[in-house]
C-alpha cells in the first residue's frame, strides 16, 4: 500500500482537543499540512468512518436551534462521559470547570503544543531516496497520539461527538486512517491454532507459559505482516498500542518514540484470532503472505529446535519429528467484502441471515426512514451496518473452519506415547534427575522456547528472584513483597504449605465481541441530546431501548479495556505473592500461596470490570481507571464479570493434576446458578485437595448479594494464619460447617445436625445460636473488653455472611462448606 500520506491526513484530521472549539478546529488541518508538506485530502474516509461509530442525527443540514441541529458542547455540566461498554457514566471534571470562553482558550493553548510536540518532530521524516515519509511520520503520531492526549488533556475520554460521549476522538481518527486510501475495503479474519490443546500439554510452570507466549507470537507475527502494508490501525481487534515488539517494530524504522510505556514482553497479551480492514482486490494475496509468512517461520523454529535437541543427544526420532510438526499451526482465513451501498447491504443481509433487514429490525428501519425523510440530514451510510457486516464475516470464518482439512498424522508402532498429552509418540527424551520427560516435537519446541529462543526473557523476567521460582517458594509466601530474600525458610512451615492455582476468565466475551452483549442506544446519547426537541419529537422509546450494533469504536473499546485491565494483573499478582504465567486479555492464570489466593481473585475480578479497587498509583470505580482522582481510561464495565476456578493442595501434589481442578473448578463457574433466570457465571469455584486424599468443593457467586470474598476473608482473619495469632478458634468454622453443634437456651436443645429447620426459620435463636459459639470460640488470652469487641464484629461479619435475614438450608451449607475449605486453604488441616 502507498497512500500513507493519506492515512496520515486521516489520523489528524480533527484534533484530538477538537471539542473545546468545535466551530474553530477546521481550519487547523491547513497549518498541520503545510508544515508536513502534504497536499490533497481523502474524501471518503472521514464521512464513513462517522457514520460507522455515530448515529445518523436528524437535522444535520440545518441550523443549530430547539427544533433544528442539535449541538451541545462537551464543558461545564455537559462534561460527563458514558462508558463505551454500558453500565455508568463519569464526570470529566477537568472540563466541568470551565466555561465555553475558557475553553477557547484552552484549545488554541493546547494546539500549540500539539504543533511544539507532535507535528515539528516529524516534518522534516525523509526518505532514503529524501521524499517525504508519511510513513514513519504516521507510525510515530499512530503510537504516540493517545499518551499525548492522557498527558495534555489529563485523559483518553474525550468525545469524537459531543452528543455522543461513549466513544474517543481516538478512535474515530483510527478507523478514519484505517479507511483513508482504501477503494473497497473488506474484513480480513485469520485464526491461528489450535489453542487449548497445545497450550495445556505442560508438567512444568514455563511449559505453560511457552506455549501460550509461543501462540501469542506467532499471532502478532501475522498482525505485523498486515501492518506493514496497511498499517497498525487496520487491526480492529486487537488494539496493538501498549505491545512491546509493536513499539519495536516501529523504534527499527528509525522512529524516535514519546510514550515508552509497554506492557511486559513477558506475558501472552495478543488473542489467536484478529480482525483487519483491508482493500479487498489485496486481501486474498495478503492473506496467502500471512500464512505462507507463518509457516516459514514455524519451520524456522522447528529446525532451530531439531538442530539443540540432536546436540544434546536427546532426540530421538527426525522422521516422526518432522510429520508432528508439519499438524502445527492451523490457519485460517475468510475475507468478506463491504457493500457499497444500504440496498447492496440488504441484500445481502437476507443472503446471510434468511429474513429481510426491515423485518428484522424494523425500529432502526422506521427510525432511519422518519429521520432522512422528515428532517434535513445527510443520507445513510453503509458505515451504519458495520456491526452487521462484521457478523457475516464472523460466520464466514467460522465456515472457512468447518470446510478446512486439517494435516493428517500417522505414527509408527513400538513407540511410547508422550508423557504429558498422549497425543504423539514421544521423540525427544529429558532426564532430569527423578524426573523424566517423554516429549513429542511440538512439547519439546515449548521447551526449547524455554532453554533457548526466549531465554533472554525468561531469565529478565524472573531476575529479581534470581530463578524462575519453585511451588514450594510460591506455596511458603517467598514471593510475598517483603519476603524476597535469599534466606533458608523454617522447614515446619514448608512442610505443609499449600498452593493455589487460579484461572480467571472474561464472562461471555464471544457475545462481548458479537455484539449479544453491546449497549443499547439510550447509553450511547447525552443526556442533553435525550432531551433535545428535535431528538424527542423523532426518537420514540422502543428505539432507544434497542441494541446497538457493533461499531469500530466498540471494537476498540473491548480490545482496549482488556488492555488497560492486563496493564495491572502483575501487579495484582505480585502483591499477593504469586506468579503470573500468563494473562491473555481476558485470560488470567496465576499461581499463589493458597493463603493469598482468594483475596487475589477478588481484586482481579474488580480490576477487570472496574469496580471499588485502589492500587499504588490508581483507583478502579464504575468502570474506569482513575489516576490523582481523574478518570483517565476504561475497564470492561460493571455490566461485564470475570469467574475463577481455584485449586488448592500441597505444593507436591502433581502440578498438572491441580491444573486440571483449576480448569474443572473454571468450568463449574461459569455454571453456577443460584435461580432459573440466572444465566450463570459472574463467581468462583474452589476445589481443595487434602493430603489424606479428600477432594472437596464449593462454590459462590461474587456477590451472593454482598462481597462475598471481602466478608469471608474478615472472618478468617480472626482466625489467624497459626495459634499465636488466633483471636477465635478456627474450631468455630468446622463447626459450623460440619452442622454438630448444639445450642442450650432455657434447658433446651436444638440439633443443627436434626432440627436444622427449626432453627433457621427462627431468625431471632439462630443469631443466639451464633453468638454463642462465638463466646465459646474466643481465645482465652483476649481481655474482657477485647472479647466483646471482636464477639460483636465476629457477629456480624457472619450474620452477613450467612445472611441470617433471608436463611435456607442450602444456602447455610454452601456458605459454611465455602468458608471452611477457605480456612483449610489458610491453615490446613492442624487447626
């Protein structure tokens, strides 16, 4: 592609600060121009890109007035952001302090920076051949224009529109760039796998780690094959800004970047699946490059690790080697062209889905009917079915899938199956002492990865640990902040440590990215437009309280959120002593102290959707990210949730057998239903392991209707981790949960074990009933002031807990089983 001149006229356009002086910053692009020396201007692009992200609003070509346009600033009580994704909105309170005059000169204030800061650093960008190079200038604004905005405007959530304020001015110039220059674009999609079953096929910690890091490059490979010909904005999904090799890749093109700011190049951060705007007349041969592209750089790999694996004599078998990997990567691809036109679209809508468009959304139908008949507007673009086109290209992905075959594989006989999947026969043998590996070729490249490709990384990674750090570490709490250090710990305490591995999840992401789960249109609109004459007298309630469809911005919004989310996971992690090995958007698997685990999953869960979490330098509420008390960026929202599944056992147990409890544990999450209308999903599930041989399980949503997690741990923390901490006996909780207990009150007796129902239908004795194991728990070396205090915390704290004001029996033994499995976790079985 060589309209990168175009492209770079796309990105700047508008002006980031464009609505502080709307009226005013038209007549900026003719400076910016002139300085970078660019003549022409795309038409198309701007206009297609707006009809993509924006509603078609009524009265467009006319004036602003109560009953004609609508235009509203975005300063004063108008500065308020509704959340891309639904579920809240926030006040911009840089903006809500100033009025329109202050903003005036705010912008022209602001546009000189932007020309100190963004545009002069470029202008004088040459070729070796000394033509202008719009395409390292484009580079270089595409990285660095979103840091430029947080730091100068104090945040990313500036609106594109006004009226609109649920998407950013940045993403507007990104799918304008991606559009600038292209005749007929087309959705290129392209799956790299298979995923589960290679990434899961591990003995070792790094195993898994090799292959979801391996998988991850290999897909961002292929992302920056597309990028070099169309540019890094052609990705709709995933977003590429934040990725280390992505500022690389940019850095070798002698670019001199601003923002620095990546995340770690240790973590699998990029999805095997991705989705590109392309011209279509160059999408098919682009794709063919993509693969062939891929393919030589796997064999690449796979020869690499042939030529170690035959140096250290442990290969054991070239032939069969060679036909496994040959079964790996599998590629595919579907290209969907756009139409050119609504009544092309519609058209082909009913090809796809069977049905006509205007039956099947007959309130957007009549609603665009009413708006560009009745009132002076601009006609509808194809831009508006983009949500649309997007799912035609998703079902052709998922035919392309179906109609593919996949490399056939035929062994020998005589030779013993691998020692982790079963999969393949075993080619290459590791001894390790007590252990020893039977590895097929594709196990044995993740372990090459680990030894050699990535070793770099590997070892900077886990350099402040000196080693990549062992169960038994993790298990003891070594990794704990003020733990780090190079001390022999106390043999008693590690010979019953406990580990907890957990596996966190993004609920329902499939219909996050479909579109199944977009907001509907009342969320997109300020509440000055809602109010409007004009938008009232056109726009009735069944419309408003209609799904959007898909847009680009929307897109970005998810990709960008799952972003900033992974930005903080480590942190998390690390905070709670554990060990992250991988975070992949809305994949998180971590390894903790069993002691931490619960409280880690917590705050990963809020982080992740944005709600009551404060870190080291931010706060996460009502879905966003607050830096000094300003909300500079989107989570996943509070209409999104996150589920874990847990497991806990010793730190000897088999790793690859927690892991598969972990992942049952995950899957039983996403089940759990506490009614028929509850669609599952949004909690945790918990599987411990005693060294006896027991298995025990339970399960909760997060907010079962409080928080769960938060009260439970308050009431363990009287507990203590050992005897010298105890404040009640731990006793208390197995009491409770082995349900033996009896209560006396005027000589006479309840069973819980018997007569649980009579109990729990009286609200009033069984508070008594709490109580009075309380006062028995209590340690005896507490003063009489210090038992009454925590009897009455304690009191509460499982009154809340058991939500003794609304009590069933089934509820009762969930909480009480959930609370004691949680204590084994904490202490064990010596309680």
């Amino acid at each position: 592609m060589n309209n990168w001149n175009y492209k770079l006229n796309g990105l700047i356009h508008d002006p980031v600060y464009k609505f502080l002086n709307i009226k005013g910053h038209e007549k900026l692009l003719g400076e910016i121009n002139e300085k970078i020396g660019f003549t022409g201007k795309e038409e198309n692009a701007d206009p297609q890109a707006s009809s993509m992200d924006r509603f078609l609003f009524p009265a467009e070509r006319s004036n602003c007035s109560e009953d004609g346009r609508i235009c509203q600033s975005f300063v004063g009580k108008d500065a308020v952001w509704k959340h891309s994704l639904g579920g809240s909105k926030v006040e911009i309170q840089n903006y809500k302090k100033i009025s329109e005059r202050e903003a005036t000169d705010v912008f022209w204030a602001l546009h000189q920076k932007f020309i100190e800061e963004m545009i002069d650093p470029i202008k004088d960008y040459k070729t070796p051949e000394r033509h202008i190079d719009y395409k390292r200038m484009f580079l270089k604004l595409w990285w660095d224009l979103p840091k430029w905005t947080e730091k100068r405007l104090g945040t990313t959530l500036v609106p594109a529109d006004t009226r609109m304020p649920n998407h950013s001015i940045l993403d507007h110039l990104f799918i304008t760039s991606a559009l600038s220059g292209i005749k007929e674009p087309a959705f290129l999609f392209i799956s790299i796998g298979p995923v589960q079953s290679f990434i899961a096929s591990a003995r070792k910690t790094v195993d898994l780690w090799a292959g979801s890091y391996l998988l991850s490059q290999l897909s961002l490979d292929c992302m920056l094959d597309i990028a070099e010909e169309f540019g890094p904005d052609a990705i709709v999904f995933p977003d590429l800004h934040k990725q280390k090799r992505v500022k690389e890749w940019i850095e070798s093109k002698g670019i001199d970047l601003m923002d620095h700011e990546t995340l770690s190049d240790f973590y699998a951060s990029i999805p095997n699946k991705f989705l590109a705007i392309v011209e279509n007349e160059d999408a098919e041969v682009l794709a063919n490059k993509v693969r062939k592209n891929l393919k030589q750089r796997w064999q690449k790999l796979t020869d690499d690790a042939k030529v170690y694996f035959k140096s250290k004599g442990t290969l054991k078998d070239e032939t069969l080697w060679d036909k496994q990997v040959k079964t790996f990567p599998e590629f595919y691809h579907s290209i969907t062209k756009w139409p050119k036109t609504p009544e092309e679209f519609y058209q082909k809508f009913e090809t796809y889905f069977n049905e006509k468009f205007d039956q099947r959304f007959e309130s957007f139908h009549s609603t665009m009917e009413k708006i560009t008949t009745k009132t002076k507007t601009y006609n509808l673009g194809i831009g508006a079915f983009y949500g649309l086109i997007f799912e035609m290209a998703r079902r052709d992905l998922d035919a392309v899938k179906m109609t593919v075959p996949f490399e056939s594989y035929t062994g020998k006989d005589g030779i013993d199956n691998d020692n982790l999947s079963g999969r393949f026969e075993h080619v290459v043998s590791i001894d390790e002492g007590d252990t020893k590996d039977k590895l097929n070729a594709l196990d044995a490249i993740k372990r090459y990865c680990v030894e050699e490709r990535y070793k770099d990384i590997v070892t900077n990674h886990f350099k402040k640990y000196g080693h990549v750090p062992s169960t038994d570490e993790i298990a003891i709490g070594w990794l704990l902040p003020d733990k780090i250090v190079p001390t022999k710990e106390d043999p008693n305490k590690k010979e019953g440590a406990k580990i907890g591995i957990l596996l966190m999840d993004g609920d329902q992401m499939g219909k996050w990215i479909s579109g199944q789960k977009a907001p509907k249109w009342e969320e997109s609109f300020s509440d000055f437009t809602l109010n409007h004459n004009t938008f009232k007298n056109l726009i009735d309630e069944g419309f408003l309280r209609s799904q959007r469809f898909v847009y680009p911005a929307y897109h970005r919004a998810i990709t960008s959120a799952l972003t900033n989310f992974t930005t903080y996971v480590d942190e998390i992690v690390s905070k709670h002593g554990g060990l992250l090995i991988y975070a992949g958007g809305d994949d998180v698997m971590a390894f903790l102290p069993a002691f931490e685990v619960f409280a880690c999953a917590d705050e990963l869960r809020k982080a992740f959707c944005g709600k009551d979490l404060k870190l080291k330098d931010v706060e996460f509420k009502d879905g966003f990210i607050f830096k000094s008390g300003t909300p500079v960026s989107q989570v996943m929202g509070l209409n999104a949730s996150m589920s874990a599944g847990i497991a806990v056992g010793h730190y000897e147990y088999p790793l690859s057998e927690l892991l598969k409890y972990a992942r049952e544990a995950e899957h039983k999450a996403k089940e759990n239903k506490e009614s028929k209308e509850d669609e599952g999903r949004n909690a945790f599930a918990l599987y411990t392991v005693r060294r006896s041989g027991q298995i025990s399980f339970s399960s909760s949503k997060w907010d079962s209707p409080k928080d769960i997690l938060k009260i439970a741990e308050e009431i363990l923390e009287f507990t203590g981790k050992d005897r010298d901490e105890e404040k009640i006996s731990p006793k208390l909780v197995k009491l409770l949960a082995d349900r033996e207990m009896y209560f006396e009150e005027n000589n006479s007796k309840f069973s819980f074990t018997q007569d649980i129902k009579a109990v729990i239908d009286s609200k009033e004795v069984f508070e008594k009933y709490l109580d009075y194991l309380i006062e028995q728990r209590l340690s005896s070396k507490l003063s009489k002031d210090q038992k009454g205090k925590i009897k009455e915390e304690m009191s509460n704290y499982l009154k809340e807990f058991l939500e003794t004001s609304n009590l069933d029996e089934d509820k009762m033994i969930k909480r009480t089983t959930l609370l004691n499995e949680m204590l084994f976790a904490k202490r064990g079985d010596n309680r």
